[in-house]
C-alpha cells in the first residue's frame, strides 16, 4: 500500500493479523515516556543493543506493529534494508495511556505468539510497569507488576538494574 502511494510514510499504521489500523495519534505524555525511555536505555545499553524507537518489527507476513521502543541485538548494518524480526528482538516496550486494553489485549497475544521474550507496558494510567516474560502457546505465562519503589532488570541484561520511578518520570 505504501508502494502505490495509499499510505505514506507520515500515516498512522499498523499491520496487525492482516488488518491494517489506524493508531491514535501520539499525545505529550506518551511521546515524552517514548523519549524518556530512549534516553535511559541508550545510557543504560550503549553498544551493547540498538534502541528502535517507534519503528516496524516483522513479525511473519501479517504483522508488522510498530512498537514504543525495542532493543534489538546489535548489528553492523543498524538493520538498514531489513526489518527486524523477532529473532532479532530482546524485550518491547508498549507505552500505554489510552492504548492500554489495545497493548493488554491485542499486543501482548501477538508478541507471545511470535516468541517475544519479553514484553513491557508501561501504563500511564495506573503509574506502573507491567512486565510480561516466558511465552507459551499464545500468551505470557509470567505478568509481573512493578510500581516506583521497583526495579527491573531485562532478561536480556541481567546486570543492568533499571529503577521504576526513573522510567516512570
């Protein structure tokens, strides 16, 4: 659709299941959490991941979403001419106000299906950060939930403790 100009690349879109949505628009607080957490993670993970920030992720033929932030193993081409895949993903982060049952009920299947290992939303509403690990058959067989007094380290960086509240703003 982008090739024959129906979309272009300032549309508001997602492919999800086959199914192309339209997303909301981007609001102040959830851009400023989006670079909030592009600040902390590049400090946090300098060369050891790539920091993709609201950029597509393949997940098979049907579904490409484009989440808030993701860190990506890193490569020497910064994945210039492909897509990331979820091979390629080592957590996702869904910054979530008033996309929250979208991010908890449409999302999160779609992550554990494709074998996402790890899964945050950060919901704006309820100050918290729910982290979702170890997909089985469709799901997240481990959602923890995390307030400001928390910290969190991703799977993929054990040693890399990251203080809630920091993140939370």
């Amino acid at each position: 659709m982008a090739e024959s100009g129906v979309l272009t690349e300032d549309s508001r879109v997602e492919l999800i299941e086959g199914e192309v949505l339209e997303m909301a628009p981007i609001g102040e607080s959830h851009f400023g959490h989006v670079n909030r957490f592009n600040r902390v993670f590049s400090g946090a993970f300098a060369d050891r991941a790539v920091v993709h920030v609201q950029n597509p992720i393949r997940l098979g033929l049907r579904s490409e979403p484009q989440p808030d932030v993701v860190l990506l193993w890193p490569r020497d081409d910064d994945y210039m001419g492909k897509f990331p895949t979820p091979d390629d993903v080592l957590l996702v982060v869904e910054i979530a106000e008033s996309s929250l049952a979208y991010d908890r009920e449409t999302k999160a299947p779609l992550y554990a299906r494709a074998g996402i290992v790890e899964y945050w939303i950060v919901n704006l509403i309820d100050s918290e950060n729910v982290i979702h690990r170890d997909p089985r058959r469709g799901r997240y067989r481990s959602v923890q939930t995390l307030q400001r007094g928390d910290s969190i380290a991703p799977l993929g960086f054990p040693s890399v403790s990251l203080a809630v509240a920091e993140l939370l703003g």
